[in-house]
C-alpha cells in the first residue's frame, strides 16, 4: 500500500490523545474533512480516494463511539465502486478491503457486479483478489458468480495459485447452496480432473471440493482410488522427491496426508480396490509406522511429535480399512502403545481410540504383555476419560488365554476406582460374550469368587 503519510499523520494524532472525548472529536473532524474531499467539484486522485478511505476503514476498526460507525459506513459507499474499477492494484486492493470490512448498505449489485468483471479479467491480481473476497465473504449475491468461478478452476490456462483460490471458493459455494453440483453435474468430471495435478497445494486445496463431491457422486470420486493411492505414496515412501517447501517438521505436507487418509477412509468401503492400489497403501501404512514411531522419542521437539502423532493416527485409521495382516496389526499396535507415554492428555486419548480399533481387528496374542501397564494406568491415572478408555481397551484384548489373569487384576483395583468406573467395569463384565463366561466356570475358585463379587 506504499508509505501514505497523512493515514499516519492521522493515526498519530489520536494516539496523543488522552480522553474519549478528544478522540471523538478528532475522528469527527476528519470525517467531515473526508467527506468534504469527496464532494469536492475538482475530484480527486486514486492515491487520495486510497489515503480517505484508509482513515474511514482505520476509524471503523478502533473507534469505541457508536455515531461515527453510521457515518464511515455511508461516507465510503460512494467510493467504493471507482476503486474496485481502478486498474492500480494498491487501490483495487484497498477497494476489496473496504467492503470486506464495512457492512456497507449499498447496492450489493453493484459490487456483485464489478466482482464479476474482475472474475473474468485476463489479469491475474484481479482474479485473485476477486475469488479471495468471495471465498471470506460468500453470500447468497455470490451465487450467480459460481459460473465464472468454475471457468477459471478449469481453464487450462489457469495456474496453480488461481486454481487453488478457485476450487476454495468454490467449496465455500457449494456449502452455500449445496444444489449447484446437482445442477452442474457435467462439472464434476472437470474437477475430478484436477486431482491428477502435479501442485501438492492444489491437491490440498481441492479435497474439500472432492470430499464434497461423495455425496453426489460417489462412484467417480472411487475412481479417483488409485490417483490418491500414488500421490500418498509420494509423499509418505517417496518424500525425497518432494520439494522443501511442502516439508513440514521433517514430513512431506502432513496436512496433505491427513486429509488424503480421511477421505480414503470414506470412499474405501464397499469398493473393490485393485490388487496394485492396494499394495501401495499397505506400504505406505508399514513406512509411516516404521519411520513415524521414532517420532515419539523425548528427545523430539514437542511440534514435531504433535506433528507425527497426527499422521500416525490418520494412517493407522486408514490401516484398518485395508484388511491388513496379523504382523502390521502387531507393528501398529506395538508402536501406538508407546504414545501412552505421552505428557499430553489428547495423544494418550488417541492412542487408545486407535488401540482400541486395532485390537478390534485380529486376535493380538502379543499384545498381552502390554495388560500390566494398561492395569498400572486404569488404576493411577487422574483423568477419568483416560481410565475409561483404558478399561474398554483391556475388556477388548480380553480372551480365553488371559480371562483369569483380567478377571485377578480387575478386581485388585476396582476398590481403588470412583462410582462412575467401577459401574462401568460391572457393566463391561456382565456382558462379555457368553463363551467367556463359560470359560469361567473352568477357572480356579479365587477368579470365580472375583468375578461374584464385581458382578
């Protein structure tokens, strides 16, 4: 916006001043100044209408007395539009600024309208600060625009920063009005596209758009299988290729990972994946878990093991959609069984939600020797969520082999549990299956006597 002295001049004056009083007084003067600029039979310059508008914009956003927000609103009104017209980016950009700001009670046709003409420029600054306010801005005026919108996300001439900001902008108007992909469905092929893009930010920004697009048409967006399978491939197996921008503590765009495994986890069920997408995704899942589990080591920096934990859970999400085998269930488990270590009470909660889900999975005879530190936390950790969770991960691992020894150790602790936990261990062991509960009568008389007395 370049060096405007007297937007300076004026914010130093109300600095100095001591009282509200002085302040509104001050702000008064210059408003009736700005208007008297702008009624002015000479005109004035688009560095000067910038510099008003600027003070107006200032005065809206800090002023604390209430009759000069009336006058700010009207005063700019009549400006707006020559600066949303101007060919000077620094002015269109300050034009843009104000009636993102200012709830202005204009024609919203008018802006509508040069929001449009923007949309279909050739030049590429007003494209982006077009779709930008649309997207942080989006109401029903907006709809009518979705059009050019979707012109530019599908241009081949497009590059990848607009098609980006498009494809945003078009989600926040699909939530707007969620009948424009049903009555634009030729578009959804057009989008889908898209997703073969190399751009990684592109592909960040379109998943929402695709993720959008299930509730249409699931079965195009299936197809797309095989294209997210590589892309996660490239960043979890192959991330050496991946430029240096897109790493974020020491991972290839996380953020990119997490949403492509949520969007897996949605499209993956019912499908008959291909033998070739499907070995892809097992790897990535093995890779993430033999790289990311030395992520949880002490030594790491805090953002790094929040940053690590976070895609380590997405993939061992995604993991259990791929009907994995007995030993990546075990690997999975033996490595998130390690974030119960964690000094932060959202990873532990997570790490037993995934625990829980993959003990869900096959008959983890391995993960025995992991009951007595789970009994060790049932009975000493503080927060209730954490021991809840801990009790429902031990009634899963619960089986023929270690009944009594659950049975034994449940009972040990349930006099050191609250009301709320030992109703729900009660409850837990009242409905076990009833091949366990028969098992029960083969045990030795202690376990039967424990088992008596919690149920």
């Amino acid at each position: 916006m370049g060096n405007i002295k007297g937007l300076q001049q004026f914010i130093s004056d109300l600095r100095s001043k001591s009282s509200k009083e002085d302040q509104r007084k001050r702000i008064n003067l210059e408003i009736v100044n700005v208007q008297k600029q702008f009624n002015s039979s000479n005109g004035i310059s688009g560095y000067q209408r910038k510099k008003y508008i600027l003070k107006l914009i200032y005065i809206y956003l800090t002023s604390s007395c209430n009759s000069s927000l009336f006058d700010v609103s009207s005063t700019a009104q009549s400006q707006v539009e020559k600066l949303l017209s101007s060919k000077v980016y620094s002015e269109k950009s300050i034009g843009y600024l104000t009636i993102s700001l200012l709830n202005l009670q204009q024609d919203k046709d008018t802006i509508a309208r040069c929001v449009q003409q923007d949309l279909q420029s050739h030049d590429q600054e007003s494209n982006v600060l077009a779709l930008n306010y649309i997207g942080n801005c989006t109401d029903e005026s907006h709809l009518p625009l979705v059009e050019d919108v979707f012109q530019i996300l599908r241009s081949a001439t497009s590059p990848p920063l607009l098609k980006k900001k498009s494809a945003l902008t078009m989600f926040k108007l699909c939530q707007l009005d969620p009948t424009i992909l049903s009555n634009h469905k030729p578009w959804i092929p057009r989008i889908l596209a898209l997703a073969d893009e190399p751009d990684l930010g592109l592909s960040l920004a379109l998943l929402p758009l695709i993720d959008t697009i299930t509730h249409y048409d699931l079965e195009q967006v299936q197809q797309l299988i095989p294209t997210f399978a590589t892309k996660l491939n490239l960043l979890v197996c192959e991330s050496h290729k991946v430029s240096k921008r897109y790493i974020f503590n020491g991972i290839a765009s996380p953020w990119l990972i997490v949403k492509l495994t949520k969007l897996l986890n949605k499209i993956l069920p019912n499908y008959n994946i291909d033998v070739h997408s499907l070995r892809i995704l097992r790897e990535c899942v093995s890779t993430t878990i033999h790289q990311l589990g030395a992520f949880s080591s002490t030594h790491r920096d805090a953002q790094e093991r929040i940053t690590a934990n976070c895609v380590l859970f997405a993939i061992i999400a995604l993991a259990i959609q791929l009907d994995p085998s007995k030993e990546a269930v075990k690997s999975s488990f033996d490595t998130i069984i390690t974030l119960l270590d964690s000094r932060d009470l959202n990873t532990r909660y997570l790490a037993l939600n995934s625990l829980i889900s993959l003990s869900s999975l096959n008959n983890l005879q391995s993960s025995q020797k992991y009951l007595p530190k789970l009994f060790e936390i049932l009975q000493s950790h503080q927060d209730i969520s954490i021991r809840k969770k801990t009790l429902e991960l031990i009634y899963t691992l619960t089986d023929s082999a270690n009944l009594e020894f659950v049975t034994v150790q449940l009972f040990k602790v349930s006099n050191s549990l609250d009301t709320v936990l030992n109703k729900k261990l009660q409850t837990r062991y009242q409905s076990l299956p009833r091949d366990l509960l028969q098992i029960l009568n083969g045990l030795s008389t202690p376990c039967l006597d424990c088992y008596q007395q919690m149920g």
